[in-house]
C-alpha cells in the first residue's frame, strides 16, 4: 500500500481533466468510503460523475449532499436501469480527456488517478491500468500478477497480455483516454459487461497501434461481497456469463490458448449449479447447456494435448457429458469446494 502521498497543485488550464464515473444502486453501507477516497485524491482536476439508478436506501440523499459540498461533482438521479445503462450516461455527460470508473462499493488510494495520469503521459498510453486489493470482512488480500515493473504495450502485443489475463478485462482498475470510448458501450439489460466490453476496445486498441501502460501497484480496493454478480448462481447470472466469456472468445480466438480456462470455468459453473434450478430454468437452461457440451466435445483434444492443469483437462473431459447424474455429482463436488474454500473468508453482505 502507498505511504508516501504528495498533493499535486493542478492547473485546470494546462492539466488534463479526468471524468471519474461512479454508478450507484443502494450501497449506502459503503458510498461514504468511495466518495471520499475519489474527491480526496491528490490530482485535484477531476469531474465526478454520479449517477443514483434509483437506489431505494438512500444512497441518493447521500450523493447529493456530496455534490453539495465539492463543485466537482455532478450528481444525475435515474430510473433503476442496471450499471451499464449508468455507465453509459456518465460516458455521454464526461467531459475528461481521460475517464474512470470506480463501482460505488469500493474506494481507491489517495493517489491513484495521480499516478495513473504521470503514466499515461509518460508512455502516451491509450489506457493504463494498474492492480488492486481484495478487500473481505477483517482481511485484505494483494491481488498476485505478473507484471512486476512499469511499462508500454504497443499494437498486437496488447492481445496476448490481455488475453492471458496480465491485463484484466475488468475497466474500475484503468484510466482510459476518452478516445477509446467513443465507438464502445456497455450492453445493457446483460451481466457481466466488463467481459463483454473490455476486450472490444482492447482489440480495436491494438489494431490501430496504440499504447497501454501497466503500473504494478495496488492502487483499487475492490470489496468482495455475497450480493455481487460474481457470488451469484442463477440461471440469469450463468446464462449472462457464458455469453460474454463465449464472446470474448470468439473475438479473440487467435488467443483461445489462454481463453480455455475460463470458458471452462463458466461451463464448470452451469453444472454444478444445473440440478439446482426449477423446471422452468432447466427448460432455458437446455439449450446452454448443449452449447457448452459441445464446446468441451469441440476443444477438448487441444487442451488434453496443452500445457494446462490437470484440474481443466479434468473438467473439460466431464463436461462432454450433460447427464443428470454427472452433472449432479458436480454439483455436489462444488458445494464441498465452497465450503473448503469459504474458511477464513468473510465476504460483505
């Protein structure tokens, strides 16, 4: 963590402004540690973006009572339409040469968009990004990568490190300049945006030459909690998964080497999780679930003869079949995983 903070004294006519977009939907608990760590940052030349998608908690009263005492702030109340939809508006009212996100439930260092900036204008980056914490009840935990000094990725070698997941296709850990915004939005009425997105523009990125810088600290807090789409195993939720990892996939297919586990770790999702649905889930379920069969039929061989775990080629070779036997001893497996896996984690609500 950064100990060492310096203010910056900026000069709004010379130095760039940066949108920094919040989208809020009922996380008073935690809005007060966002807001805080955003108007508190060292680089002083932003303009905040919140937007409350009518949130029911009050988390509205709170965002204007923010805007009320930092002129910085712009607040914008919506009907309940989902993070993409106010993403999207606060990507149509930014008016930064550079823009970031930041998720409502989690903050970043004093100093982040500081350093964030210092770097893009270093290596004239298209996008920088940097790591974060996890952050569970009592515990902090630095995500592990492998980049471990400051550099510039040019043109096609930004896909491999992408794909490979050095660059995470999550957008609240990167500044990103305006530009590479402009053709791209988050799909609305769908989960998991991020995937769906990031990879679009890293990929129009790397087909015209440009940069990304990776700075290796832990600039973003990200707060791990039970209610996140991520710790959700509906059928909406996993149907909207394999969607954008299937996507991504496919768009990305020169890369697919580094994509097969976590097509695998989707798939591995739906079965564990498939006995479990009511009659009418598992009726729109079936057709996913012959989709993914099929994908485990189709690329199994490659990944049987690569260098992967055993753990996916395991899962690859099980996942061939859809039978409900197979797929309810999955299910089981998982639940004892999760129980294995959950001692010493205490997630946020």
């Amino acid at each position: 963590m950064n100990t060492s903070i310096t203010v910056v004294s900026v000069k709004p006519e010379s130095d760039p402004v940066v949108s920094v977009i919040i989208p809020v939907y009922n996380t008073s608990a935690y809005l007060a540690q966002c807001l805080e760590s955003v108007i508190g940052q060292t680089y002083r030349n932003l303009d905040i973006i919140v937007i409350d998608d009518g949130s029911t908690d009050g988390s509205g009263i709170m965002c204007d009572r923010y805007a009320d005492s930092d002129p910085r702030i712009r607040v914008f109340h919506m009907d309940n339409k989902g993070i993409s939809a106010s993403r999207n508006f606060g990507i149509e009212k930014a008016a930064g040469r550079y823009l970031a996100f930041v998720d409502s439930d989690d903050w970043m260092e004093r100093n982040a968009i500081q350093i964030l900036i210092e770097a893009a204008e270093r290596f004239d980056a298209d996008i920088v990004t940097a790591y974060c914490f996890d952050e569970y009840v009592g515990r902090t935990s630095a995500v592990q990568t492998n980049l471990e000094e400051e550099r510039g990725v040019s043109g096609q070698d930004v896909l491999p490190l992408f794909a490979s997941g050095d660059l995470k296709h999550v957008v609240w850990n990167k500044l990103f300049r305006a530009e590479c915004l402009s053709g791209h939005r988050f799909p609305e009425g769908c989960i998991y945006e991020d995937v769906a997105t990031t990879w679009k523009i890293m990929k129009e990125l790397a087909g015209s030459g440009g940069v990304v810088a990776t700075v290796p600290q832990c600039l973003f807090h990200y707060r791990v909690r039970k209610s996140s789409v991520s710790h959700s195993s509906s059928f909406r939720n996993l149907a909207d998964s394999w969607a954008a990892y299937r996507g991504k996939f496919e768009g990305l297919y020169e890369y697919r080497e580094y994509l097969y586990p976590e097509c695998i770790g989707q798939i591995a999702k739906m079965w564990k999780n498939y006995t479990g649905f009511n009659r009418e889930e598992r009726k729109l379920a079936r057709p996913i679930v012959r989709e993914m069969r099929d994908f485990s039929r189709e690329n199994y061989c490659f990944v049987r003869n690569g260098n992967y775990p055993k753990s996916i080629k395991r899962a690859f070779a099980v996942t061939r079949f859809s039978s409900p036997a197979v797929m309810f001893s999955y299910r089981l497996a998982g639940k004892i995983l999760h129980l294995v896996k959950k001692r010493g984690r205490d997630y946020y609500d």
